[in-house]
C-alpha cells in the first residue's frame, strides 16, 4: 500500500511539475515572439533594407494598432499552449492511475486529424511568409504583383501581405497562395514601349523619330536622371492585325518606367503628327469629319 | 474478490465523476462563448472600430435574431460536448470491466477519419475567420471585394461575412473561400480617371482641360472636403486601339472615389464638348444623323 | 474451468447485450430524426420564416412524397447503424475468446479509409447543409444565386437545396458546392439602371429625365409601393467603348427591382425618343432605311 | 502438449469455420443485389415514376445485355469477397499459431492504403449514384443538364448515368462528376422569348404583337393544350448593344418549352415584317440589296 | 535450449516455406493474367462486340507488339510479387529471433504511405478502365469522344485508350482522367441541321425547301438506306445576332450523321442560290463586286 | 550477466551484419541501375524503335553529359541508400538495449509524413515516365502533343520528357503532368483541309477544283510517295459565319501532312484565282484599291 | 533500490549522450550545407555551365547578400534540428522513468501531421529544385519560359528560381509550381515567320520576295553569322480570316531568334511596298486618305 501511494502519487506529482515547468517556457517564448512582433514585423532583417526613411511616419502611425493586434495574438497563443499542456499532463496522470487511457487517445487523435486538414492552409501561409522574408523576395515600399493584386506593399506578416494599389484599396493577400513574386524595384527596370504604325507607313521615318525622342529624354530632360543607358530602338517586333510593331526600350531607375514612358508617349504623338504619321485606330480621324 | 471488487469499480466510478466534471466545463465554456455572440462578433476588438454610430441600427435590429441563432448554436454545442464526453467514458468503462475495446476504437477512428476528411471546410472557414478578425481586415460598414461578391460588410461572423452589394442582394461567403481582401475603406482612396481621345488631337489641351477641372474640383466644389491632395495629370499612360488614354489621379477621403469620379467626368465631357475634343467610339456622333 | 467459463462467456454475454441496448438506442434516435424530416425540413427554424401562407400548398402536395422518402432514408440508416454495431460487438467477442483480432481491425480499418476517402464529399455536403440552415442564409421561396444555378428555392434539404429557375427547370444542387450564396429576398433590393448615350449628347437633360422618370414612378404609379426611397441619378459612372454610361437607382422592396427596372426603362426609352436622345448602336436606326 | 494441441488448434479450426460462414453469407448477399440489379436499378423507387408505358420496349431491349452485366459484376465482387474473407483468416491462423504478424499486416496497411487512394472516386461515384436515386431526382425518361452532358435520360446507375443527347450521342457520366442536376420535366416547363428591337422602335406595338399572338397561341392553336397560364409580356428586360430586349413568358408542360417556343417565334416574325418592325442584325436585310 | 532450437528455427522455416508458396501462386496468377492480356484485353466480354470482322486485320498486325508488352509487364509484376513476398518474409523471420522489428515497420510504412500518394493516379486510371470495360462504354472501332481527344477508339487498354483522330494523330488518354464519354456508334445518330437565314426572308419558303431536301434524301438517294426515319423540320429555334436559325433534323444510322449532314447541305445552298434565299454572312455576296 | 551479454550484444551485433549486407545489395542495385541509365534510356524496348539511323548523332553528343548525369544521381541515391539502412538499424540497436524507441519512431513517422505529401509528385512522374515507356506510346524523334507543349522529342526519360518545338525552344516537361499524349508519327496522318467559300459561289466548280488539285498531286508531284490513298472531298463540313466550308482529305505518310497542304494549299488559290471564286476575307480584295 | 539506480538513471544518461552526439553532428552537417550555399548554389555542377565570364559580376555583386541568407538560414535549420532531437530525448527519458508518454506521441504525431499538411508544398519546392538543377534544365543567364513568368535567370535556388523579365521585374517563382520549363538558349534557335498577304495576291512573287531576302540576311548581313543554316520559305502554313499566311523559317544561334526576325521583317516590308503586296489590316492605308 504504501509502494503503491510513494509510486503512483510520486509519478503523477513529477508530471505536474514538469506541466508546470514547460508551461513556463512556452509563455516566456510566446511574449518574446509577441514582443517582438509588436515592434515590426521581423526587424533584424528589415531593418538596413529598402524600406528607408520615408517610411518611418508609415510605421509609427501603426505601431499601437501593431501592438494591440500582438497583444491579443499573444493571449491567444498563451491559452492554446496552456490548454494543450495542461490536456497532455491530466491525460498521462489518469494513466499513471491505471485507467484506460486509449479511448481519450483516439479521440483526441481523430480530433487533431480533423482539426489538421482544416488547418493546413493556415501553416502553409505561415510557412511561406517564413520564407518569403528569409529570401527577402520584396520588403515594405516596394512596387510587387503578387497575383493576387498588384501595388505598393505595405506590410509583409507571416501569414498575409498587405499592399495598396492605385485606387487606394488596401489588399491582404494570404501568403500561400502567393505563386510568384513580381517585384518592380529591384536594381533597375525598363520601359518598353510598343508603337503600332500602319502598314505602308515610312519605317525609317519612324525609327528614326523614336530614336531621336528617346535620345533627347536621355540627354537633356528632367527624366535625365533616371534613364541610367543610352536608349535603343529594336525595330519591328511584330506583325500585328492593325499594322507594323516597333519597340523602342530605355533602362531606367526602378520604378521610374512609368514616368518615362508617359514622357515618350507624348513626345512621340507630338512629333509623329508633325511628320504625318498615322497610329492605326479602328474609329476615324478628328479632323476626317472636318474634311 | 474484494480486491476485485475495490479495483474495478472505483476506477469506473472515478471515470464517470471526472467526465460528469469535464461535461459541467465544457457546457459552461459553451454557455460563455454564446453569451458573447449573442451580443455580437468580437466585440473586443470591434468596439471601437469604424463601424461608428451609424451602424447602431443595424445591429439592434438584429440582434433578437442574433440572439437565437446563438441560443441553437450552443445547444447544438453542448449537445455534441455531452455526447463526445460521455462515448468515450463509456469506453473508458468497459476497458475497466476488462472488455476488449480494440474494435471499437477502431470504428470509431474510422468514422473520425471519414468525418475529418469532410469537416475540413468547416475547420478551415472557422479558422481563416479568427485570423482575419484577428488580422482587422475588415468590419462592419466597410466597402470590401471578397473575390465571391463586392459590397458593404454587413457582419463579420466566425464561419461567413455577409454583405450586401449594390443590387441590395445579401451575399453570404464562406471566410475559407476568401483568398486575398480588398478594402476600399482604409485611410484613403484614389480616382483614376482614364480618358481615350482619338490618334491627332490636341494633347496639350486635353491635359490642359483634365488639370483645370480636377483643379476646381479640389478648389471650389461641394467636393472640395473630400479630396485630400492637389490632383495630378499624369500624362498618355498607355496607347490603345481607339486612341491614346490620358490618366488624371485624385486622392480623396475612402468611399469618395465614386462621387469624385462621377463629377469629374460630368465637367470633363462639357469641357470636351465645347473645346470640340472627340472621345472615340464605335457608332457615329449623334449630329452625324442631322448631317 | 469454472472460472473459464464464468469469465469468457460472462463477457460475451454482456458485450452482446450492450449491444442490443446501443442497437435500440439508435434505432430510435434514427425514427425521432426522420419522422421529424418527414413532416418538413427543419420546422423549428422556418416555422415563422418569409415562407408564408402561399407555400402551404408547395409544402402539402409534396408532403406524401417527403414521407416515402425519409420513410426509405430511415430504413437505410437503420440497417447501417446495425451493422456496425453488431460487426463491433462480433469482433469483441472474437476477441474475447482470445482470438487475434488484429487482422481484422487492419482489414476493417483500411476498408474504412478506403470509404472515408469517397465519403468526404458527402460529409461535406451534410455540414455545409447543416450549417447554412442555422445561420438562415435563405429559406423557401427566396430568390437566391448559389454560383451553380440562380433561381426560387423550392426545397431546403440537408444534403441537397432544390432551385427552380426562370425557364421551370428544377435544379438540385450539392449544398457543399455552394461556395456564396446570394439572397435577393432580404430587406430590400435595388434597380441600378445603366444607360448609354452617345458622346456628345446633352448630359443634363439625360440626367433631367432620367430624375423626371424615376420620380413619377415612386410618386404616383402602380409601383409606388414598392419603391421605398426617393430614387437617385448618381451621374456619369464610366466611359464606355459606345457612349458616356449614366446610373440610376431606386431602392425597392425584395424581389421587385425587376419591375420597377422594366417599367423605368419603358418610360425613359419614350421620352428619350421625344428628346431626340439616341442610345448608340451597332445597327443602323429604324428610320435609317426610310430615310 | 495436449493443452497445446487442444489451444492453438482449436482455435486455427474455429476461425476457419467462422470464415466459411461468412464467406457463405457474403455470397447469398451479393447474389441478392446482382439479382436485382438484373431485373432494374432499384425498382422499388422507380417503379410507379414518369418512366411509364414507352419506356418499356426500351427496358426489354437491354434486359438481357442488363443481365450479363450483373452477372460478371457479381462474380467479380464474390471473388473480392472470397479473397478478403480467406486472406484475413489465414493471417489470423498465423497468428494463433504465434508468428509475427505484424509486417504482414504493415504491408497489407500500406497497400491498402495505396489503394484507397485510388479508389476513393470510385467510391464517390457511388454514393452520390446512391443518394441521387434516394433523392428521386431524375428517372428514365427526363430531359436534364448534367453539366458534363445534356439530353434524356436511358438509363440510371449506381456509377454511370447514360444520356442520349440531340444529336444521337450517348453519353456516360460518372456519378461523382454531376456537381448539380437540371432536369427539365417536373411539374412545369416556361417559355421565355427575349426578342431585340431597334431602339427608337415602337415598344407598345412591340409589346401589343407579343401579347397578341403568345394570347393566340394559348387561346386556338394545336399547343393550347400544353400552355398551362395565360401568357405575360413582362416588357423591357434589358438595354442590349443592339437594342431593347423584350421579354415575353409561357408557362408549359414539361419537355413543350420548346415546341411552344418555335411556334410563337414564327408567328411574332411574320406579324413583325407586316408591321415593319426590325430585328437588329449585323447583316444588311435582304430586300437591301434590290433597292 | 531444444526448446529454444525447435521453437524459433522451426517457426522460421515454416514462415520460409509459406513465403515460397505464396510466391509461386502468385507468380502462377501473374502469368496467367499477362497470358490473356497477350491475346487481347477482356477477350471474353469484347468477342462478340461490335468489332467485327473488319477489325480482324488491326488486331493481327499488333498481335506481336502486345505479346511483348505483356511479357515484359508480367516480367515486372513478377519481380515486384517477388520482392514484396521475401522482404515480408524477411522481417518476420527477424521477428522471430526476438529483433525489435518496430523501426523496420515504420520505415517500410512511412515509405509505402509516401509511394501510395503518387500511385493514386495510376490505381485510378487502372479501376476506371475496369469499370468501363466491365460497363461496356466502347468497343474497339467506336466513334467516341473522351474530353481529352475524340476519334475511332484503336485499343482500350486498362490504363489508357488509344484513339486515332480525323488528322491521323494516335491519342493515348489515361482513364482515370475520363470524366464522361460519349459514344457515337450507339442504336443510332441524328443530322441536326440548322440554317441561319437573315431577318425578313420568306420562313415558310424556307422550311418548306428544306422539308423537301430532306425528304428526297430520305426518299430516293444513295443515302436512303442510312435514314432511318421521315426527317422533320422543327422551325425557329432560336433568334441570333445574324438573323433565325431554322431547324431541321434526319435520324440516321450511327456514324452516318456527318455523310447525310453534308449532302443536305449542298442540296440546300443550291435550292436557296435559287430561290434567292440568302444565309447571312459578314462580308459581301461575290456578284456584289460585278454588281 | 553473462546471459545479458550474450543475449544483447550478440543481437546488436546480428542487427549491424544484417545493414551491411543489405547496404552492399543495395548500393550494387543502384550502381547497376545507373549504369544502365549513362547508356540510354531504357535501351531494351527502344532498341528497334522508330529512333533509327539519324538519331545516333543526337545521342553520342549526348552521351557524356548523360554518363555524368547518371554518376550524380547515382551518388544521391546510394547516399538516401545508406542513410536510411544505417539510422533503421541504430534505432534497432537502441531497441535492443531496451530504450524506449516509440518517441524516435513518432519523430521519424511525422517526418516521414510530412515529407511523403510533398514527394507524391515525384513519385506520380516516375510512374507516369515507366508506363508511358512500357505502354511505348512514343520514342525519340517522333511528333508529339503533350498538352503542355509540342514538338520533336529530343530525350525520353524516367521524371521528364524533352521536347524541341518549332521554334526550336527546348521543353522540359513533367511525366506526371502529360494528362494525353497525341502521337503525330504512328502508322499514318491526314491533310485535313477546310476551304471557306462565299454563299452563292458555284460548290458544283469549287468541289471539282479541289478534287482535280488534290487528285494531280496524288498521281503526278514530287510529293505522290508520301500520299498514301486517293484523296477524298467530302463536301460542305458546315456552314460558318463567313460562307460553307468544303473539307478535302489526303492519306499521307506520318509527319508528311504539313508539306503536303502547303503544297495543296498554293495550288487551290491559284486555281481559285483564275476561277474567280473567293475566300471571304474582312478586308478589302487587293485589286479593290485600284478598281 | 541499487538496480533501481543504475539501470534507470543508466539509461538516462546513455540517452543524452547519444543526444548531444546527434546534435554536433546535425551542426555540423548544417555548416556544411549553408557553407556551400553561401558560395554559390550547387556549384559542382553549375561551374562548367553556360553562366560563363560576364556572370561574374553579378555573382560578385550579390555574394555579401547570399552570405547572409545562408547564415539566417543556418541558423534557423540548427535552432530546428537542436529542438528536435532534445525533444525526442526528453520524452524518451520520461519514458526510461516509467511514466506514460503515449498521449505526448499523440499529441506530437497530431501536431506533426498537421503540420505536414501544411509543409508539403514546400516539400514540393525542393524537390522539384534538386531534380531540375540535377536534370541541368536550366542554368544562369538563360532565357527561360517557367509559365508563371519568362525572362532571364538570375538565380537557381532550391526553393525558389529568380528570373528577371523584359520590362526589368524581378520575378520569385516557386520551383514546385513549374509544370514545365521551356529553355530558350540550348543549341539552336529558330525564327519563325509568318506573313498574312491578302487573298488574290500574287502568292510566286510574296515567296520569292520572303527567300531573297531571308538569303540575303544569311549571305551578307551583319547578322550572317547567328543564322546557321539556308533559309527556307515553306510555303501556305494555313487560311486565315484575313489572308493567306506564308510562312518562313531561319535557323539560327540561340537567343538570336528576335534579332534576326525583327532585321527579316524591315526588309520585307521595304520589298512588300515596293512590290505593292499589301498585309490585310482592319484599318485604311496611310495613302488612302490622300487618294
């Protein structure tokens, strides 16, 4: 008898203890985590990276909804763990009292399968944030298409990217589902600018203004600064239904081919009216109703 | 036969003392929970939300509605707690009394295992639900796109967001469909008003017209309040089939885009009409007929 | 051997008549469940619901119908729920006569996967029915969109939800497939009527009888009732490829903006031909042949 | 040794028996089923359906084809059944005579398990063939959209649905594939014709011609028998690129929507060109090129 | 230590000797399996099918490549049986000697379960191509259409089809990615004929000539013997962009749909040319250039 | 302790000898295997395939590469070899000496899991490559449609399939993604030519014409040897949106369709110009400019 | 109590010794690996590759950035492998203790499963990554089309491939999502071009006109020395809606498919102006205005 109470007693006391002890440990980690979740998404590796000076008022406008938002998410972990140490250690102690503890077992098992498919687009999104960040595919302030969306990020969490498109409207993008990044402010990027001219039309003629035009901009324009290569005129990319393709190319800064090629755009209509070249169009000419 | 007696029965009666414990907590976890929804989703968290005083209607005409759809909710709950807890003491008993009880841990596996399989839609809308209250994508009163529908949020539940499109139509989605949100209701918005004009017109004077007009809207109009910077005209963002798109952008208070958007292109046509600028299309104009 | 035989088939006997107890349990749970459905689906919850007085005679000419089939789902749940029970109870008793069982938990258990695999969609199917009828997403004679077939629903079952649609066809549709559903039967609803005109056009008068039009519908009409709030031109909403796309709307009561939206659109199609206003085309007008 | 030899043997013997038994009864059920499969797929439910006197040549053509068929089905399952019963008995045999039985049962596991994989839509298709039986929602006979096919039904079974579509095709759907079903033939059918006119036409005599002979055609013609209403005109269903779309609406007797339809498209055509209404089309009239 | 030797050694030998009688049944199944399989696939349900006697040729000339292809199948399958038996075998002899044998089992179960995810597909092709042998969907010679590829089915194999299309190209498609079929060479085919004519041309001249044309067909032609019942024109049957479609229909023997479909075609454009009747097009009619 | 030593260390050291040997077969299976593969893929059946004389260039250029190809994964795989038989037998070992090895094989049963779901693909390509290559359905050199992609196939390997198109781009595809295989080089092909004629051409002259042209390049060309059967006119395939379309079909050797409609092609519009029938186009004739 | 001692705490102790062994050699293993990595991806095979002299910068450039991924990388791998193996020990010592550690596995395999689920996509990744850099699909500085993006790779990594497009965006594509790989830049590329002339054009002269000047850009061009073999006009590719398409092909060097074409295409069009062979286009020539 007394075998039995300095066995059984004593075994279940030291499982309480370890519960304890481990409870200990994941609630210490759980507010590292937090802590440092409430301060930006994963500083050390952000931190010397794009995201530079303008986008400080960005994060301390932010920063106390952060904080509350890793607060609660916090208390939430706090209780799961607790809940699932607590069930473990009350389960093992009915076993250290003899009682069959297998039909607890399967129940919990088929439980946490069940729960386990459901949650798996949960960890997949974790897991691909992970290691989106890990490989640095695109950092806050930079121009991305995400599939999903397209536009500005404006926060990168582990489980959903937050970006802002051209309209304003704010997109949370899940990770997972994430197939590809296409990140426009990396090193450089280029204007491509495709000029449909009707067929017939003089292709030196036009050529040569698009070289011209393109020239200028490069040398001596307010766009000077961020054409980074002397630009090049491929010449007739393709034969479309509407007429002759010419593609004309400028290397720029990253994010700068937008503003560039609107520049050339305009440059290129001004001149080809002078010089009476016709851009293909399925409506008639303004001054054709004059005529 | 005493021994028998002492060992075998105790342990069935402690099973069915600790089960009767755990049913009475869990039916007061459920009870609490549903307390909570009945009062509405996360209150915690959405209190203090945009969803301002506006929105007070909408609830108080809903909630005796909610608060019965919480009161079957929970039954169903405890009912499911009770019958979980009890099959499994059940069990617990008859491997007490020494009966095999492989098979039916077997079966019950099984059963679970065909179950989860089936359930893991349902575990995966819960859970994508808690992540994006947790999240704050979105809540009530906001203009969102689901992917599914489009429209204003009108609640935010654990397994479905229902809104309610332009149409008037009630849009139920299922939170685990959701695989990226747009708000249109976060900081600010942006109009994008892209104008075609046809191949040969004057560009400098279409620029000209689209600048003034966004200008006097942000300057002096019943607008004027909502529109939250000096608009811009970008430029010839692309060349198309019918002519080359002239892009202007006016940042404004979220959910103003439309309206802006509207009385800006109520002006710009006048302004086009008068300066004789066509926007191409496909029939004739309509004093083609009186020609 | 006494105690062999007072042990092994003292077991025996016990597991067989638990057996029959559990088998009588279920067999009565199974006749509550479907003498319930025989009488209606869920009557609890859609007893006082938007399906009034004008489906009694839906509901009563199909109720023998609903008995025979529920009378054939009762049969069947009933030989399934005592097979299961006493194959279990057979392979306990197997097992207690010492015989080793574990083949034929692997059998039953890999059968059972095998099973629970194809079973999956069923499963859902039964959830997502379960689910959708407590959180009331729609009832009988609610005009829904369910992504596979739109229409009036005729039935709400828990594994299938029966649609009639505008050419009489009756669709039934796997209530797990259903990823949104779209009530067009909740509080009210809106006619958003989009008209082009041709560019050019005197928008202000458009937008004058287009107000003038709505108006005198909601004023005095024979769908004055219907129309619940003073109607709306919100102006210029796009520019489209054939004209200048200006939005009317009018709030009305459920199920009547196809109505209001006919009726709207036969006055503003009379005064437009007065006003000389032309809707561009592709097709020359009428009066072009005369001419 | 006697012990031994009365043990192990005893119990090899009694598995073997039990085995035989089982097989027995496994054969005599599934000779039951192939038995009745042979006479019809489950007869007892279709019995007094729409598939009335016509379908029986039908029937009695493919009875003996029907025969054959449940024939090597069921010597096919009586040979699944003899194997599976015979393989777990000899394994079971193995064990009482104390060999390790656990790699056995480890590789039946995971070939199982494999299999199941494979298998699981095969069992799909065979539930939903099941519950689409139970659910009575389509017979022989009926006009329905499977999605993957349309056309009348030839025949229902548990994997397979055969169609016969318009143009003579059969076609064999796999049970598990039908997402929804259409079926055209319960209660009622309803005509809906949206005849395009010119804008600019005149919509009251439009709407009066529609009235006029879809009346006609309900009041004296060869088809009053299957219009089950008075006809509606509902007017201007929507503004189409072409024109204004008219809608005029027959309720009919299963399978005569388009009978009806044809019917009435005739008349309203001829009473058209006598009141010189157009139908816009892209190509010029005929008359045009006289002129 | 006798003991030891009889018990252990003898068990071992007994496993050894059960190992090579499991192998060389299973060995004596395989080849007679590939020994059909080299005769042609299901012989005994495909003998008197509709490949007859024109197909005697085809299965000759392929007789020695499938020969072949059994033998080197039945190589393989031999080799697997092989493997599997002795390495079961292996590990319980290991078993036996008292070797903890758990690791063992959960590496072959963990490899197993990873190889049975990627087997799925084939395990499914295998049991769909059973199934539709077993279900008799097509037969060699067949006009079919899988959804992947449609043509005259060449071989049905139990894992791929192989048909030949119009262009002569062989398609191999797997059966489980076979969602539905649809077989052309069953009881008989229809010739669905429909003719748009424009707007205002005389319908019942039209139906009349058509009605005619398909009569003579039908009456005194080469192709008489192929219809098999009074063609019907069925009228408008629906009103399109370009003008209304008129319906006609030719029930015809399987495969003859297309023969018919072509020499009603040409007898109506030549009745048409002479009636003046014009099929709407969108370029102009060839004398318009003399004109 | 005597009995300990002899019984524990004597069955570690039996677990050790037992890796080693089956480490040495395995490593020799592999070096075996590999070696096969650094000659060819699967030399035995492609030996006397298709890929004859003019195929020995592209595989000696090739064959260093491959050699190396084959060591790399030679190298892979005896390391995965002996990494598994090495850890199995430590655990086995620590069995042995009576550590509780349930935890290890939990921890290695989760992996093993886990990595098997993201291995299924690569198992589901192997099986596909081994099939598609013992099914023989194409070889190097021949024509085929993987879906994916089309071309010549350059390499036939167990994980991927080479592919060259006509562009000369090299693709690499998945075997487990080739859901159908069209194979353009098995036996014989067809010129499929459809010629669309203007409603009101003469079909009597534009048959004769194609029948004349396809006849003279069947008896009389360069290309007579590959036309294999006279060629056929079938008549008018359909009518289309444009005018009726008349199909011609030529019998040719496989891979010699493409020459042989080019060929028909030129002489049908030669014919057809000094017959004056056109091929409806949407632009202009060019003669129309100068008439 | 002696035996007691030494045999539990013995064991306890040899459990995490042979602990701390694993772990060393896990580190060690993981320095190893991101050692590698930190210098290039899979440089054994990649150094003798096509990524030759002019990659050598852009390597050198991003070596600091790779340096520092390996090193997060690293250490995460190390924290992993560190918490695994200790967690495994700590059980397996609760174990040696004689507490239950059953409900710890199941609450470990639950959580492992699930997340498996989760993490199988990346399994996935790597996967494809090591088989397509062993298969050599692709390498630096290729010109790839991966079907989720095309453009130039900048980097082959295991989880991830970075390719960098036209218009100059980085682009992240998960190896796992590649289907399949077309590789621009392997032996030989080659130009193919098609060329619509109108119907009725003078079919000898367009060819002779397309093989003079292909033979001239590979005779005496500054680009002869990329083409590398004779040109060959092959005829009428086909019958388009607009024209006849001619089509012409050039072999040529890898990635000089688009010079060459865009070079072939001016001079085409020069010759097809002068020849006054017009392309068909849906708009009037330039000239037709003035005419």
């Amino acid at each position: 008898m007394v075998a039995w109470l300095l066995d059984v007693p004593g075994r279940a006391v030291l499982i309480i203890v370890i519960a304890m002890v481990l409870r200990w440990l994941a609630h210490r980690f759980i507010n590292r985590l937090t802590g440092r979740a409430a301060q930006g998404p994963v500083p050390g590796i952000l931190a010397n990276s794009k995201a530079g000076v303008f986008l400080s008022d960005l994060r301390s406008g932010t920063s106390e909804r952060r904080r509350q938002r890793a607060e609660t998410m916090g208390s939430l972990l706090r209780s799961i763990a607790s809940g699932a140490i607590w069930s473990i250690a009350f389960v093992m102690v009915l076993g250290v009292f003899g009682l069959p503890i297998a039909p607890l077992l399967t129940g919990a098992g088929v439980a946490g399968v069940a729960f386990g498919f459901g949650a798996q687009t949960l960890v997949k999104d974790f897991l691909s944030g992970i290691f989106m960040i890990l490989e640095d595919q695109y950092g806050v302030g930079d121009a991305v298409d995400l599939g999903e969306a397209s536009g500005i990020v404006e926060s990168v969490g582990l489980r959903v990217t937050k970006l802002r498109d051209v309209n304003g409207t704010a997109w949370y993008v899940r990770n997972g589902e994430i197939l590809r990044v296409g990140n426009q402010s990396q090193e450089w990027a280029r204007t491509v600018l495709d000029v449909t001219v009707a067929y017939g039309s003089d292709l030196e003629l036009v050529q040569q203004i698009l070289r011209d035009e393109a020239h200028a901009l490069f040398e001596d324009s307010t766009l000077s600064s961020v054409i980074i290569e002397e630009p090049e005129v491929w010449g007739v990319e393709r034969f479309d239904k509407d007429g002759a393709v010419v593609r004309t190319v400028l290397k720029t800064a990253p994010l700068h081919a937008g503003d560039v090629g609107r520049a050339l755009r305009s440059r290129v209509l001004r001149r080809f009216d002078e010089a009476g070249i016709r851009i293909p169009s399925t409506t008639l000419p303004p001054s054709g109703g004059a005529a």
